[in-house]
C-alpha cells in the first residue's frame, strides 16, 4: 500500500463528465490498495472569470477580498468531487486548504506555506477515506483566508505530499506530460520521459507553463519525484526527478518567452558604483532584472541595456526618469517588440559547441541576435518578437531528432 497525493487542475475537473472521470483515476487507485490524497484546482476558468466579477465591482479590490473570492472556485471542486466520489461508492472527504491545516504568511494573493499541520488529513487517511483537499489556498496567522498565486494549486500538493511523506505526487493536468517544445506550435516536439528539477525550474521561467514554478522549487527542495500526466489520455507522463540518465538528451527543450522588454541607459559615467544606482533603484520596486549588457566605456561613458518583464517596462522606465540625474541625464528608452528564446538541458554541462549550434540554426534563418545570456544548463538569445516562433522551430530541429 502506497500514499498517493494527485493533483487535478481546473480543465481536468471541468464539468460533470470531467470530475467522474477524476473520480474514476482516484478509485482505480483505490482499487489497488493505495491511500489518496487529491488536490484540485477550481473548475475550468472559474478563477478568471470570478476575477472579471471583482473587476466590474472595483478597480482596485481589496487584496484580502481577492483570496475570499478566489478560494470559493476551489471549494465548489472539492464539493463536487467528494460527491462524485460517494456516487460510486469510494468513501470520501473534502477539505479546505484550512481544514488541511495550510498556515501562510500574510501576502494576500501571492501567499506562501509558513507550515503544513497534516493531523486531519492523516486521521481522516486513518479512516480510510480519500481526502479531497482544496489547493491554492490557506489561511495566515490572522485566521483570514489567503492564496497562493496562480497556478498555486501545484504548490499545495507538492507542499502535501512532502509533509505526508507520500510515496509518490502525480500533477494530473491536460497534456501527457513535459515536452521539448509546445507540442501546439512544434508538430514535432517529443514528450520527455524524464527532467531534472533545475532543468524544470528553468524551462518554466522561460515560459514552458507545465507546472508552477514555486511547486519545482518546493519539489526540489524536499525531494519530491513528480510525474506530469494526463488525466484524459491513460499513457505514461513526464518524471520531474533531482537527477536523470546523463547519456540521455542533450537538449531538454526550446521555451519562448514574450513577457520581456529591454531598458536601455545611454552615457552612463564610466565610474563605480553606477551599476548599483541603476539596479538598486528597480531591485527597491521588486523590479526584476534577467539579461544586463554593458559596451565598454568610451569618453568616460558606458551604455546599459538590460530586460526585465514586459508588464514592469512602464514602471522602470518611470523611476529611471525620475532619478536620470543621479546616472548621467542620458537618453533612456525601452524596447517591447522582443522575445527571449532558451534552450534547456544539463547536458549541456559536459558537451562544447552547444551553443554555437543553437547561433547557426538562427544564422541560417537570418534571425540577429540582441543579446546573449548563460547559465549552466541554459542558452538564451534576445531576438525580434515576431521572429521568435520561427527561431524556436529552427533550434529545435537542430537539436531534437
Ligand atoms: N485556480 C487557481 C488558478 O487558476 C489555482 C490553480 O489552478 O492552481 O490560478
Ligand atoms: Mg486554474
């Protein structure tokens, strides 16, 4: 007998045919001994739409009102599934994030698990019930209810299955698991059979939108194995692990990212400590900065260019103006027609010329390069927004046969 945690996201539990068929995964589990845990999201775009309904209230709700509107999507699932599950005769129960002991911090719409006090849902397992929990949300030291962030329901399964010491946590969702490429737009893009954590971690920045990011971050901090799957179509997923075969792929995958803008400083003094002006003032508003580029200096002047997401563009660029002053009273300007396109893989680690392959798929196609940033296990490029779905072909052809 094994402890199972399974989480189900909103289109997997979108109406009734849905939620039967989630009822049918968990009783199978049943069936074969196992003890369930199911995390589940709120049905289909119930989040979104309960978001549009605050928005025709107010402009700017209240943080606190947010998260007591968005935690109800969550309820009604567990509600629903719980009953679906009574249907066919599988003894159940349904909790919320609260009831299952979910204690945050205090950061309305964005919170994070402070502490995880799994005794009701451990003497309810005792019972020998499937306990059908609420994820995305909890509740902080106040007693208020809070949520996770979007996508946050990952993160409280995650989050369960490392308290409860589950034997195994599977991500139910609606493609078959992690691909080399958005298998939408690349026809040819494989499925992985495996990934590393970190290689994850970083395809999920650069806009592969499989898992929530802080749930990877949580998985590998306590070392818990995922397995990305389908609840619609009964093959094998994607195991997210800390460490895969190294002789298996070189290339993880090709992410596009479009949420980018790059600010550019010009006659920026040549002098310490301007670097730290500049970063300093957007690091102050949580802005966050990806790729920094700066020419050499000339005349006693440099040029900074930098990215950060598109949706902070407005409010960089307002505070570098404001402060122009301090960092030469140069031309500042941002760009927003670019997109930032990466390829993943530890791999990557002990083999050369792996970035020069990627440069020559671009060359072939004529696609300039912006900029250039490293990591690790990964290669970005900074190129023309409406280049980038034809780059992302090109690079994954040169890599996935
Ligand atoms: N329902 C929430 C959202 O749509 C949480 C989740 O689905 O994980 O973001
Ligand atoms: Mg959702």
């Amino acid at each position: 007998m094994a402890l199972i945690v399974q989480k189900f996201g909103g289109t997997s539990v979108r109406d009734r045919t849905r939620i039967y068929n989630v009822a049918r995964i968990i009783m199978q589990a049943r069936a074969a001994g196992h003890q369930v845990v199911a995390v589940v999201s709120a049905q289909g775009d119930t989040t979104d739409d309960l978001i549009a309904k605050a928005a025709e209230i107010s402009a700017h709700p209240s943080q606190r009102e947010m998260d007591m509107l968005l935690a109800t999507g969550e309820q009604i699932t567990i509600a629903l599934l719980t009953m679906a599950l009574q249907e066919l005769g599988v003894s159940a129960v349904s909790l919320t994030g609260w009831q299952a002991g979910f204690v945050t911090d205090r950061a309305y719409t964005k919170a994070r698990i402070k502490r995880l006090d799994t005794e009701r849902v451990e003497s309810e397992l005792a019972r020998n019930r499937v306990v059908v929990v609420a994820g995305f949300q909890g509740l902080n030291r106040s007693e208020d209810i809070t949520t996770l962030g979007r996508g946050g329901s990952d993160t409280s399964a995650v989050a369960l299955a490392a308290a409860l010491h589950a034997d195994r946590c599977q991500i139910f969702t609606d493609v078959e698991g992690v691909f080399t490429a958005d298998p939408r737009k690349i026809r040819r893009a494989k499925k992985l059979k495996d990934i590393t954590f970190d290689e994850m971690l970083e395809l999920a920045t650069c806009g592969a939108q499989v898992l929530n990011n802080r749930s990877v971050e949580l998985a590998k901090k306590y070392n818990v194995e995922l397995e990305v799957l389908s609840s619609i179509n009964p093959v094998p997923g994607t195991v997210v692990k800390e460490e895969t075969d190294v002789e298996g792929m070189l290339i993880k995958g090709v992410a596009k990212d479009t949420n980018v803008a790059a600010v550019s400083i010009l006659g920026v003094p040549d002098v310490p400590g301007m670097s730290f002006k500049v970063f300093g003032l957007l690091g102050q508003r949580n802005i966050n900065v990806d790729i920094i580029l700066q020419s050499t200096g000339r005349d006693g002047k440099k040029d900074l260019i930098f990215t950060v997401p598109r949706d902070d563009a407005e409010n960089a660029l307002a505070v570098l103006e404001a402060n122009k002053a301090r960092f030469g009273g140069g031309d500042i300007s941002v760009e927003t027609d670019i997109a930032k396109v990466s390829i993943v893989g530890a791999g990557m680690q002990s083999h050369a010329g792996v970035a020069a392959a990627m440069f020559e798929a671009l060359a072939a196609q004529n696609i300039n390069i912006q900029m250039i940033s490293t990591s690790e296990i990964k290669i970005s490029v900074i190129i023309e927004e409406k280049l980038a779905d034809r780059a992302v072909a090109a690079i994954h052809d040169a890599f996935i046969h």
